[in-house]
C-alpha cells in the first residue's frame, strides 16, 4: 500500500469560531487521534488535499503525516482517515479525523467493492444489477489493505447473485462480514414480472370460479328451505 505523504500544523486554537477562520483561509481544521497520545489539533492545506482526493479517489490510503509547528518538522507517523464531514450544501470538506496506526499490527477499515463486467441477466435478459454492499469491513495489517475488491458479474443470471464468500480477498486480508451476505444480485426484468403475476392470476382462476360455484349453491339450499317452511306455514293454517 502506497504511503502519501501529508503535511500538516499543528492548530493551537480551538473552537468554532476558530474553525471557520482556519476554513475561511483555505485550510482545513481536523484531529488525529491514537498513538497511546492526547488527539492533537490539526489543519491542513485545501489545495494539497483536494490534489490527493482526485488522485486517488475510492481508494483505501495511508496518509504519512508530517507534523508541523510554527514551521518546524516535529513529528511523523502513519495514519489512516477516519472520518470526513461535509459541508451540507456544497459538499466541501469542512472537517477530518486522522488515527495513527502502527504498519505492523492489524487494523479494520472499509475498502470500497466495484463491480466487473457485464452481467448476462442484463445483456442477454433484459434484468437489473443491484449493487447492495459498496464497502466491506476488512482486517488487515496496512500495507496489505487493497486499493478496491472487485466482483465479477459477467457469468450472473437472473436471480444469480455474488455473496461475502464469493469475494477473492488478497492474501493477508480477512472480514468478519456474514459470508451469506449478497454484494450483488441481478433482479428479473419488469416483463418476466408481469408474466409471472398474469401466470399467479391463471391459476387462481379455476379456484375462484369452484368458489363461486360453492356459494351458488348454498344460496339455491337456503331459498330451498325458505320456500319448505313457508308450506309448512300454509299447511298448519290449513
């Protein structure tokens, strides 16, 4: 796994006035945590992260970052994002959370799951792929943690899906997913589901009609008996 190499500064000030001065001077406020140390105050250039975003997007990096203070190198380690927020409206990053890691002990992160090929079901039968899982949580040392999993869809039918288990991992790398969950599935066509709907219908149909039938019959029965106890009536006036 490539190492990027990030400066950032240290940030004295806290708050969120502060905050919104260190954005309003195409900075970007953020924390690292870990590293058996207090969470450190950070800021880091817009401009060089936003080269790195679009560099390297969707892919699972360990940022080497390089503390600075007033100028000054006084740090450097591995570390790995955490979280990112958002500006609501304009998606801008407003905020990031670093932890430190250690490059020779396991850690669990989320590694973005892309799809391969054309699934047959689309091409050939006119089905939908449904992408249901985009992350898997693996486990890992850092240097083993893949850029991407891909799932290969071409060989996939109607109704075929790509479970957990079915994920070739690189060598290294586990998950504590529940192997029987569906990555991606190709769902039947809208036609094959009113076809299927209308063959339902059919056969419903004869049971209906033995239905009807059956309370015809019975409303002949309670007539029948009606029309029995009126004679009965007429004979006892007799």
């Amino acid at each position: 796994m490539e190492q990027i190499n990030f400066d950032v500064q240290i940030r004295k000030t806290t708050g969120s006035a502060r905050s919104r001065q260190v954005r309003r001077e195409n900075l970007i406020p953020g924390i690292v945590y870990g590293g058996n140390a207090k969470p450190t105050t950070i800021q880091a250039d817009r401009k060089a992260y936003d080269r790195i975003y679009r560099q390297h997007a969707g892919e699972s990096l360990i940022y080497h970052l390089n503390l600075v203070d007033e100028g000054k190198k006084i740090s450097d380690f591995p570390a790995i994002i955490k979280d990112i927020q958002l500006h609501p409206v304009t998606d801008e990053v407003i905020h990031i959370d670093f932890s430190r890691i250690s490059l020779d002990k396991e850690i669990e992160i989320n590694v973005k799951v892309i799809t391969k090929g054309e699934a047959v079901g689309v091409k050939r039968d006119g089905g939908t792929l449904e992408h249901l899982m985009w992350e898997l949580d693996i486990i890992c040392l850092p240097t083993n943690i893949p850029h991407h999993l891909e799932a290969d869809v071409t060989n996939l039918g109607v109704h075929d899906s790509i479970h957990v288990k079915d994920l070739v991992l690189p060598q290294g790398v586990r998950t504590k997913h529940d192997p029987e969950s569906v990555v991606v599935t190709v769902a039947g066509s809208m036609r094959e589901e009113v076809a299927t709907s209308a063959a339902e219908g059919e056969a419903a149909g004869p049971e209906l009609e033995v239905l009807k039938e059956k309370k015809k019959e019975e409303g002949t029965d309670a007539a029948g008996a009606k029309k029995t106890d009126g004679a009965k009536k007429d004979d006892a006036k007799k």
